[in-house]
C-alpha cells in the first residue's frame, strides 16, 4: 500500500485507528511519536491530512495536544478547516432528549453518558448484555427532530442526522488544500462505513483497521493501530 503524499488528502479516524481504544474515553491520549508522525506525515501532505471523529474538537485537541491538526468532530457536526476557523452545530438540537437518556442510564448500572453537546453517546462496554436495550431507547427519539443514531464499538449515539463521517470528508474536499486531491480514509468502526462508501465513490482508497472477518465497505483491511502506525512510519520518510 502506497499513501502518495503529494496527491492524496489523508484522513484518520481516532479510536480504534490510530490509537487503541480504552475502557474510558478520557483515558485515550496520544504519544509523542504519534504526534511527530502525523506532523510529519502532514507536511509530506502540504497540509492535506485531516482527523474525522465521534469525539468533540475538543476532545481531539486534549488526545493530541499541543499538536492542532485540521478536525473534524461529532461524525461532521463540528469542523475546524486549515485557517483555524471552526464552524459548530448548535447543542440545543439536543435538548429534549438530554433528560431521558440521563435517567435511562440512571436506572442502568454500568452504562454511562457522554454528553458532547451536539451528539450524545450512552456507552455500554461494561454492560454489553444492554447494547440492544440501550439501541432501541435511542431509536424512540424521531428522525422527524432532525436526528439519527449510530452504532459504534459498545456505544450507540444520538446526532444530528445531517452528519456522518462521508459528509464530513466531503466537505473536506471542498476546500484547500485538499481540493483536488484523492481520499483515502482509516477508519476501524461502524461510524466509518459512510466515510469507507463516500471515499469509494470518489475513486479514492479506504482502510479498515480491525479483524479481515468483520463486513465492510473499505477495500482493504489492517490489523490494527500498531499496523497503521508501522504504515505510516514508511510513508513519512522524506
């Protein structure tokens, strides 16, 4: 597999793909050598590589920090393009289903309630006998409000049902510097198949890190973060 930097924007998912996923979303951060590799991995892109993630901008900034990289956040809910400038949904969206779900996870030991503002995300992991209890909960609330949910690794997530990762990536593409350029996308998770798809159709390359027996859209699989990161380590080489 070969990157071609000078031609391609490169965007990463972050749990699951560049950094393993942990029992709590707070205790994922990233390594110095991490950081030097996407920084270098970015200039070997003229600026053209992108974080597309679940997690808040800001959430993403305290994973990677002090390196700011151009991000996507809440699956294209939040943006911040290469000027710097942010553009963010609006969290009253939200609003009417903030105090079901605080009492629904209330009344379930062992699940628990990320409130991003525009999206909220019940986690599951130490409880994954209610993965379907906590599904069909989120299901209740209408497509009619403008949300959707998605399906992740042990999470489900309320969002607003504008937004997924392939709307993210193309929005992306609208602006430099990766207009022009062709995708290619790593992503490890259901959250990822609307980016895998939309990059597909772009007739760029997508990449999923995780097990090769799990169905997908990406068109080639890696293992897992340590992989990518040996990947990436040959392709930021000068």
């Amino acid at each position: 597999m070969r990157l071609k930097p000078d031609v391609r924007l490169v965007v990463f998912d972050v749990d699951g793909t560049l950094l393993d996923i942990r029992p709590e979303p707070r205790d994922v951060v990233s390594d110095g050598d991490l950081r030097a590799l996407l920084e270098a991995l970015s200039a070997r892109c003229h600026g053209a590589l992108a974080l597309v993630s679940g997690r808040a901008l800001g959430d993403i900034d305290r994973i990677f920090s002090p390196l700011k990289l151009i991000a996507v956040g809440l699956h294209g809910a939040e943006i911040r393009d290469a000027s710097g400038a942010e553009r963010r949904a609006d969290p009253r969206i939200m609003d009417h289903a903030r105090k079901p779900l605080r009492d629904f996870v209330a009344a379930h030991e062992g699940l628990m309630l990320e409130d991003k503002g525009a999206t909220l995300a019940v986690h599951y992991r130490k409880r994954p006998e209610l993965g379907a209890e906590a599904l069909n909960f989120l299901l209740r609330f209408s497509p009619a409000d403008g949300l959707a949910v998605q399906e992740g690794k042990f999470v489900v997530e309320l969002k607003p049902g504008l937004y997924d990762k392939g709307t993210a990536i193309a929005e992306l593409m609208r602006s430099s510097p990766f207009m022009g350029r062709t995708p290619i996308f790593f992503g490890d998770d259901l959250t990822d198949e609307p980016g895998f798809a939309f990059v597909n159709h772009a007739g760029g390359l997508s990449v999923r890190i995780g097990s090769p027996e799990v169905r997908t859209q990406a068109q080639q699989v890696l293992p897992d973060p340590d992989a990518l990161r040996a990947l990436l380590m040959r392709e930021a080489r000068p």
